[in-house]
C-alpha cells in the first residue's frame, strides 16, 4: 500500500465524483442496523474523498482547530465532522432567535460544547436565517457562540437562537448512501475512535488477506453503520445481533499500538462485554506496522495458512 503522498489527485478522482448517494426519502424503508456492513472497497472509496478534500479544503483537526490535516493523520473524529455528518442528513438550518447581523453570502460558524459547525448564509426573512451545512452539525445550546465572517470582518456574538433542520428530516448512516442493499457483516470491528482512518483500513486489508476474502466483504463498523442524526438510537440491540449472526465469525479489535486506547476506553470494553456473551465466536487482533503494512493475529489457522499448507505439501 503506497503512502499518502504518493498518490496524485487524478488518481483520487477516478470514478469517485465526490456524491456518494442520496439520504433515502422514504424513511420506513431503511436497512436495518445490523445489516449495515462496509466492505473494504467501500472504505477505500471513503479515503480516495479524503484525499481528495482534505488538503485542498485545509481541513483541521477537531482536537483544536490548528492542526492542518492530511489524508494519513484524519480521525474517525474529524470524519464525522467533515463527512459524516454533513452527508447524512439534510443539507440546511434555519436559526430563529436573537437577530444576527448577518447577510446573504457570508460564512456562519457555530462553537458549542457539543462541537462545532459551519455554514453559508443563504438568506434571512421573517426573523429566520436560512444556512447550508457545510461542516459538522448545527445544534441547539444555551453556551453557543457565533462567529460571522463577513469576508472584510468577522463578528463574535453569543446567541440564543433555536436551530431546526430546513425542509424535511430525511437523515440516515453512511452505508446507506453507499448502497441500498443489506450487507450482512462477517466480522465486527472494535476500534478507537481517535485513530487514522487510513491506519484501520490497513487492518482491514491485512484481515481480508489472511482470510482470503474479496475487497467485497463486509465488516460492521459502528461509525458507519449509526445514523448519527437519529437520537436514542439503540446500538446493543443491533451489535447483540451482529455477533450472534450464523454469518458473524466474531470480534475484530484494531488496536493503536502508539497509544493502546481501545483497552481503556469504556464504549469498547462494553462491546467486548456484549462480545463475551458469545462464546463460540473468535477475537482476533489486528495493529498497524511502521511500514505501511499491518499484522494480524488470529485464534486458530486461517484460510490462508491452509493454503500455504497445501502448497507445501504439493
């Protein structure tokens, strides 16, 4: 696998066009939780949009706002707020409140203590500001502060204003904007959210390989698989039933060997306990090399030692 800077744009633009589907209008029609796996091929499409984007829009690092970005370094943090978020659910807001000295045309960014967001006035009428999403997600707080950038000045102001989605609520997950279809994991991934999105797609590959699946297989990756918009989503309900699927084979861990970070967060520690309750299904390992490559530690031969057994024997 070539490193990041060794890839050219063109490269990243073949076949991508930026739009990786439409949120799915009719909302009673959706693919269930358990049944939203990602296959390889599809998280590399993910990162080709990264690369494409992240240098050139200056991305930064949710972590402090300073940090430039590149396609190696990106978070399952910062995915969420420049690509998850802002795709899977509707594209504007409306704020209604305090009046805001804004115009038509100039930038809106929101800071709370939920996140962050970021937008384009689109116009303002009848005590309502109409925005594009751009970034992140606009929510409603009692500590929000608005900065406005006007292109010759900017302007800080605390607001109390409402935020509601503009026109209907369609929102879903990701995977849903890549396919309409069911895809039944065969693995869930246990990993840290704070790690490279390029890092776990290593992983990933690694896994695929000493499985010998196809780049078509799919794992379930609870960021992508959550509609980040819809609140109380239940989430035990549908790892329970990914874990004791007949086509599940068990738990993937990605672990940050830097850091070891999935061991002490407790989200994780709770989807082991989930997994636990499983006891015929495998825990395998998996951490990214210092080389571009990944290693992977599996319970019991894999397909691809049987093969490697096979040839020696031939």
């Amino acid at each position: 696998v070539r490193r990041w800077s060794t890839f050219r744009r063109s490269e990243a633009n073949v076949g991508l066009g930026v739009d990786f589907g439409r949120v799915p209008k009719d909302q009673t029609k959706r693919t269930p939780l358990h049944l939203r796996g990602i296959s390889l091929r599809q998280i590399r499409k993910v990162q080709l949009a990264v690369l494409y984007r992240c240098e050139p829009e200056k991305w930064l690092s949710v972590e402090d706002y300073e940090t430039p970005l590149r396609g190696d370094t990106l978070t399952f943090y910062d995915l969420e707020h420049y690509l998850l978020l802002p795709l899977t659910g509707p594209s504007g807001a409306r704020a209604r409140g305090t009046r805001m000295p804004a115009t038509q045309g100039c930038k809106l960014f929101q800071r709370t203590e939920f996140g962050r967001a970021e937008g384009k006035v689109l116009r303002c009428d009848s005590g309502e500001m109409h925005v594009e999403l751009m970034r992140g997600v606009f929510r409603d707080s009692r500590s929000q502060k608005i900065m406005i950038d006007h292109g010759h000045k900017t302007e800080v102001i605390n607001s109390d204003c409402d935020w509601r989605w503009e026109g209907p609520q369609h929102h879903c997950s990701f995977v849903e904007l890549l396919t309409s279809q069911p895809q039944e994991p065969r693995w869930a991934v246990c990993h840290w959210w704070g790690q490279p999105l390029a890092e776990l797609s290593l992983c990933i590959a690694e896994h695929t390989r000493v499985h010998e699946y196809t780049a078509d297989a799919p794992y379930w990756l609870h960021a992508f698989a959550r509609d980040p918009h819809e609140k109380g989503e239940d989430f035990v309900g549908p790892l329970s039933s990914v874990l004791v699927s007949e086509c599940c084979q068990g738990m993937l861990d990605v672990v940050d060997v830097h850091t070891g970070q999935l061991f002490t967060r407790s989200w994780c520690l709770f989807e082991h306990h989930l997994f636990f309750r499983q006891p015929d299904k495998k825990l395998e390992l998996a951490a990214p090399g210092q080389h571009d490559n990944a290693f992977v530690l599996t319970q019991g031969c894999c397909e691809l030692d049987h093969t490697d057994a096979r040839l020696h024997v031939s």
